[in-house]
C-alpha cells in the first residue's frame, strides 16, 4: 500500500485578521469607539483596493480594443505615413497593455496574501433563486354552474356530511375532518345550514342545535383559511388544537356566533313554514272556488245568522222565507255569492224554465213590484262535485 507524506498545509491559516473588538484595549480609552474606527478603516482599505482592480480591469480592456481596431486600420491603409502613424500607435498599445496586465496580475496576487478578516473568511460558494410559478385562475363559474356543482357534491358526499353533523366532541370532528379532507369545504357548510332549517321545521330543535354547532365550526375553518390564504383543510388541526385550549374570550366569540346562528335557523324555519301554510291554504282555496271565482267558506261566514242556519239544517223552505223577507236587492246580493261560492247550484229545471217571481209587498214602506230569487226550482242533484247544497263549505 503506497502511503502517502504529502501533509496538509495550514499556513492559509495564520495569516487572519482578527475581529475589531477582539483585542484588548487601555482602559482609558473608548472601547465601542475604537471597534468603529478599526471596521471603518478596514473597509475603506478594501475599498480602495477593490477600485484599483476595477480600475486595472478597465484599463486592460480599454487597451485590448483599440489595439484591435489599429490593427484592423493597419491592414487598410494604403498611404505609408498612415501606416507608419498607426504602427506606433499599436506599439504604444502593446505597451500599455502589457502594462496594465502586470498591474492586474500584481492584484491579484496581493489579494491572494491579504490576511482573511470578518468580511472575507467566508464567501458564497453557490447562490439558487427559485420563482414560484403563479397559480392558474381558476374559471370564473356562472351562478348555475356553480350551484349545478353544488348539488353534485351534495348529493355525492351526503352521508358524509350527515355524519359529520352528528359528532359532538371536538377530537372526533378533528380526525373525521383530516380523514375526509374534501369536505373543508363551503359546500359542507352550506348543506348542514340547510339541513338546520329543515330539522327545525320539523320540530327537531334539540337535533338542530347539534348540527348548527358543527355549521359554526366549518364556518370557523372556512374563515381562518381565507384570512391565511391557504386551503381549509390546512387549517383543521389548528383551528381544533386552538379551540380545546382557547381562553374565555374566543371560547365566548364562539357560542354567541353560534346563538345568533340558531336565531337565524329559527327565524328562517318560521318564515318558510308560514308560506308553506299560505301557499297550501291558497292551494286548498283554489279547489273551493264555485263557479263565479268566489270561495265557499268566505261567503258562509259572510252570510247573516238567519242564512247560515238555512243552510246548516238544509231546509229549502225557511231558505225561501228568509230571503222574502228581506229587502229584494238584498236577497239577490246574497242569493248571487251563494250562487258564484258553489254553496247553491241552481236545478236544471232553473235552466229551462228560468226562476220564478215572487211579488210582495214590503213591511218597511216598500214598494209592490220588486222580484225576489225564487229558489224552490234548486234541486240538490245539481249540485257541483266541490260544494254541497247544504251550505257547509268544504
């Protein structure tokens, strides 16, 4: 085995400028002030050095160019005095090239023994810039674009979601949401509002009050990772490790947010049920309605006592006698509602015959001559399907 003797060389070693304030100084004199005026000295040294080397590299430089362009102008000329002129010149060149090079070279080398200080001993061995690359905008999505690819997540992570919704302790929620990372999402938070309105409207508030608490914590993650700018998911395990050692204050933030959201829940639940109640209500009125567009049920409770029982105990003749005894305008105001709600339908031998007349003479000072309705032609088998010839509205 060949061994070698060659020994490491530590000489670059010794010659190395200590630091500005490693020396010991007199007592008397002003220590922070003479570190000072050791560093700015040293640097203007240095300074100084690194213009001489610029000045050299410029100098060489300058020299190498017109030197070139003598020699190319030498090579053109024709005339001999011009080339004599030009042949001086390039030895004047030469001359100060090779001057400027020694200079140079006498730099360098100067550099080379200069002791190492603070500013020198270490120098960048490689220097890497990375630019990220910006991300890709995303599409602007429509407005039914983006509730189409609502629904598609919905429907797709439903079970999912649900079950979410249902878990009560903090941890749980935690490593549910880092198993299932694609419901951070807004979506996940805009379904469980939705399904908070319809477990209240179906009376289930306790149930409710456990799927808004969930609504709230997505709600949280969702804010936290917008304020950050980084995916939801990124901020699940924060937002959980805050929220189980959080002080008063932010634990309190929380459960007012999270009261003022089942307010809302309630509110809304109300609203939606009172226009499902008016919207069926109309529905049912729309069914009523007798054949001049009146509602049956409106027109019997418009009706005077005396009517009303006409038609509750179903007795034609005391119909008759009480529409007699009123005034004959006012019998066929109501007699034509009563005939418009569906609550009478005239027989078919009012069709073919026409009604009869009835003449009288009125008790208050009325005149002879006046017609009242005469409804004994009214056949209960004519009835409309809707209505029945009683007078109970359906």
């Amino acid at each position: 085995a060949v061994v070698s003797t060659q020994s490491t060389g530590y000489s670059k070693w010794k010659d190395i400028e200590i630091s500005d304030d490693e020396d010991d100084t007199h007592p008397n004199i002003d220590t922070p002030s003479l570190f000072r005026w050791r560093h700015k000295a040293r640097v203007e040294r240095m300074g100084e050095f690194e213009k001489k080397k610029s000045e050299a590299k410029e100098g060489l430089e300058l020299s190498q160019r017109e030197l070139a362009e003598r020699r190319k102008k030498l090579k053109e000329a024709d005339d001999e005095a011009e080339r004599k002129r030009l042949q001086s010149d390039i030895d004047q060149l030469e001359k100060q090239l090779s001057e400027w090079g020694a200079k140079e070279a006498e730099l360098e080398k100067q550099e080379k023994l200069a002791p190492w200080n603070v500013d020198t001993i270490c120098r960048e061995g490689f220097s890497k810039t990375t630019v990220n690359k910006m991300p890709e905008k995303k599409k602007e999505l429509s407005e039914d674009e983006r509730l189409e690819q609502s629904r598609i997540f919905m429907d797709k992570y439903k079970d999912e979601i649900e079950k979410f919704g249902f878990y009560s302790k903090w941890n749980d929620s935690k490593e549910y949401l880092l198993a299932h990372p694609h419901l951070a999402s807004e979506d996940t938070a805009n379904y469980l509002t939705i399904w908070c309105v319809n477990l209240q409207m179906e009376e289930k508030n306790e149930l409710m009050k456990q799927v808004a608490h969930q609504t709230i914590v997505m709600q949280y993650i969702l804010e936290l990772a917008k304020t950050m700018e980084v995916p939801p998911i990124a901020c699940v395990r924060s937002f959980f490790d805050k929220i189980q050692i959080c002080d008063a204050k932010y634990m309190e933030g929380f459960n007012n947010e999270l009261n003022a959201f089942v307010r809302r829940i309630e509110k809304r639940a109300k609203e939606k049920t009172d226009k499902l109640i008016a919207e069926y209500e109309e529905e049912e009125r729309q069914k009523r309605l007798g054949p001049g567009g009146l509602d049956p049920q409106e027109v019997y409770e418009e009706l005077p006592e005396e009517l009303q029982r006409c038609f509750d105990s179903k007795d034609i003749q005391m119909l008759q006698d009480v529409l007699t005894s009123m005034e004959p305008r006012e019998a066929e105001t109501w007699l034509k509602k009563c005939v418009d709600s569906g609550l009478w339908v005239p027989g078919a031998s009012d069709a073919a015959e026409g009604q009869e007349e009835v003449v009288r003479e009125q008790p208050g000072g009325g005149e002879k001559g006046e017609e009242v309705p005469n409804m004994a032609g009214a056949q209960p088998e004519s009835c409309n399907e809707k209505h029945t010839h009683t007078g109970r509205p359906v």
